[in-house]
C-alpha cells in the first residue's frame, strides 16, 4: 500500500511537472516520423519493421524511464523521500510509476506502428502481446533500478544509456526473437523457450533490484 | 513518556580525507533537548543525519532503542520528525497535499482534524490549499514542521530550527519544542544562541575533531 502511494504521489507530481511523459511523448513522435519519412514508398520487410519497432522502445525509454530517480535528485527531495519510508517501499512506488508508464508509451508505439506500417502484420497477435507485456516488465524493471543506480552520478544522462545497453541487451534480443515468431505466426508452444528466458531475465532482475537498491538508496 | 533512546557508539565521519568528527560516545534519552553545537563546518548537519540513520558513519553506529528493545533500521522512519534546510518538499503540491502524501507513504491513515490542528497552530490554515511554489522559505520551514509531527514520532531531529522563520515563527516553534520535550526526545543542531538556550545538554563538536 505505501508503495502504491509513492505511485500515486510520482503520478499526481508527473500530472502537474510532465517531467517524463513530455520527453517520452517527444521521443516517440520524432522517432516514428523519421522512420516514416525515411522509408518512404520502400516496401520494408516486416522483420526489419519489428526490428525498429524495439530500437524506437529502447531509445524512448532511455530518454524518459530515468526521470523517475533523477527528477528527485535534481530538485532535492530525496532526502525527504529517505524520511518517509524503508527503501523497498520507495522501490516498490518508483517501479509501479515506470511500468506504468512504459505500458503507456508501448500502447502508443503499437498504435502508431499498427497505424503508419503496412508491413508491421502480426500472424500470431496473442504471442505478440505476451511478448509486449513480458517485455515492458523487463524494460520497466531493468530502466527503475538503472535510473536509481545513475540519479547519485554526475554525468547522468551519458551514463544512463551506457548501463542500460548492457543490461537490456539480452532481453532486446529475445523480444526481436519473439516479434519475428510472431510475424511468422509461430504458436506459443513454438516460442516456449525464449519466452521462458523473458520470464526468467524478469524475476533475476527484479531480485537482484530489490537486493541492491537497499546499498544504494542508504550511501 | 515515549522512552526513545539513542546511542552513539564511537561515531565517527570522513568526507574524502577531511576527518569530521570522531570517536562521539554518547546516550540522548527522553524527556530532554540535546543539542549540536559548533562552528560552520563541525559536522553538525552531518551528525543530525547519522543519528537520523540517513547518513553511515565510517566508523561506529547510532542505535536507536524504544522501550529497551533495539529498533531496526527499517523501522526508523516512523519514529522519527526531521527537519532540516536540506529537506526540500515538493514545490508542485500544495502544502496539504505534501503533509497527506507524507502520511500515506508512512502508512498512516490521515486524521483530519490532527491536520487542520497542526496547519492553525503553524498560522498556515488559510494558505494550506496553496502549492508551495507561492509559498516563502519561512512558510515552508513551518510545513516541515508540520511533516516532522504529524506522526507522532518519538524522537525529533531539529537541524537549524528556526532558520528562515520570522520572530513569531520563532516563538510558535519554541512553544512546540518545550511542549514536545516532556514526551519525545529532541536533538537540535544550530548556531543560534536561541536555539540552543532551549536544550539540556549540549554536545560541542569541536571537542571531537582530534
């Protein structure tokens, strides 16, 4: 429950501030018309349009997802934040705030995509959402602790996309994997492996968050 | 009486290479004021947030005790009322909305009329429905009063009470630290004579640089 209101706190102050959702909403918009315009009339094969489906996702959540720590380390009020509740909680509230918020900066991806990209059809939509919504935890929890990790640096808008390449490298992979089965319409069964891995990247990161973000919340 | 003890045990802080304080051996008790002082420099913000459990020391511990049992470190946080210049609220909430968050993200169910009490005794009352970006440093000194109380804690860590406050803010917050004294425990680090003339027992942090 007090993470829920740490959410709620993050959400009503995003509302009033548009710290992340400007950025995301920006990023996204520049994103897919550079696509567009660069595509042109070209018929583009549906795997490269998958393809740039996740590197649009990738960069939008490197340009918005690390607000969520360094907003309140910009404007000074981690300390209070530090005063109100144990780390785990705050954790809890920040990593509901980003999940949240990559759901909704995936939806509109998946709108405008569906919209704009004749070549972007999916055979096996069912799969395909699985893959999203595994792929928004992983992308939700990877970016929470990174940002947590980057908001005490000083050169935290280089070292975001740096420490994230690494981590959300694997987990790209397996969702390009997946967005390709489900192009090609594979079925679940198919696709059961890597969407064993999706699931398993998502519990490692998460404990491994939960465990290291007591360390760097106290120092 | 709330029965809040703390003990520093060889307490001791670096920053880089400079040596802060050290080797600070002392219990604090309910029922009394204690105070920080020293010059600019001393560690007394520093030594408010050891004993806060905001800041590690690099050497020793602060350990806080209720009722003789040990209090985890994870329990801290509602046991105790910080304010501090340091502390800064959320600008684009109004007052009323940064004291519920405070007490949601606690745990604590808001009592209305504890709030409303507390606004009215802070002369913020007609002001609480205003975002903090209209209000001045003093007012907002009064809300992190207001945020340090309202749950109760049983001990108050006070850095630099009365900085930014104005002669009747001074009084209405000396008022408070005299009345919350007879329950809780308090610790105030300041320069100002003022301030200090309020505690019972004054910690001189020069005395611990060497």
């Amino acid at each position: 429950m007090n993470g829920y209101s740490i959410f709620k706190k993050d959400w009503f102050s995003e509302l009033r501030t548009r710290y992340a959702i400007n950025a995301l909403a920006m990023f996204i918009l520049v994103t897919v018309s550079v696509i567009l315009f660069s595509v042109g009339e070209e018929e583009i094969s549906p795997y490269l349009t998958g393809g740039l489906f996740w590197v649009v996702i990738f960069f939008s959540a490197m340009s918005g997802l690390s607000r969520v720590f360094v907003s309140e380390e910009e404007r000074g009020t981690v300390l209070l934040l530090h005063l109100l509740a144990k780390p785990s909680t705050i954790f809890t509230g920040k990593l509901l705030f980003n999940i949240v918020l990559v759901f909704l900066m995936n939806g509109v991806i998946v709108l405008l995509y569906t919209l704009f990209f004749n070549s972007f059809v999916i055979l096996n939509t069912q799969l395909f959402f699985i893959t999203i919504i595994l792929g928004n935890f992983g992308i939700g929890i990877s970016s929470t602790i990174i940002a947590a990790i980057i908001s005490k640096a000083g050169a935290k808008g280089t070292l975001y996309p740096v420490l994230s390449f690494p981590v959300l490298l694997p987990l790209i992979l397996v969702l390009l994997e997946l967005t390709e089965y489900s192009i090609d319409g594979k079925t679940i069964t198919e696709s059961y492996v890597e969407l064993l891995i999706l699931l398993c990247y998502n519990v490692i990161m998460l404990t491994a968050s939960y465990l290291l973000f007591d360390i760097i919340w106290k120092d | 009486m709330s029965n809040h003890k703390l003990i520093l045990q060889d307490v001791t802080k670096f920053f880089g290479r400079r040596l802060i304080f050290q080797n600070i051996n002392k219990e604090f008790f309910s029922g009394n004021i204690y105070g920080f002082a020293g010059n600019n420099g001393t560690g007394k913000s520093t030594l408010a947030k050891i004993t806060a459990g905001l800041l590690s020391p690099n050497k020793g511990k602060a350990e806080h005790y209720k009722q003789q049992q040990p209090i985890d470190y994870n329990e801290l946080y509602n046991l105790i009322g910080f304010v501090s210049p340091e502390l800064i609220l959320y600008d684009e909430f109004t007052a009323e909305e940064n004291v519920l968050f405070a007490l949601q993200i606690r745990g604590i169910k808001p009592d209305g009329k504890k709030i409303d009490f507390l606004f009215e005794k802070f002369n913020l009352f007609g002001r609480r429905k205003d975002t903090l970006k209209k209000y001045s440093s003093g007012m907002k000194q009064r809300v992190k009063f207001i945020i340090a109380l309202i749950h109760n804690p049983t001990l108050l860590i006070l850095d630099e009470p009365t900085s930014n406050l104005d002669n009747k803010g001074k009084e209405i917050v000396y008022k408070i630290i005299e009345s919350e004294a007879k329950e809780k425990l308090i610790i105030i680090a300041s320069n100002e004579k003022n301030d200090l003339l309020l505690c019972n027992n004054i910690l001189q942090l020069e005395n611990y640089k060497q």
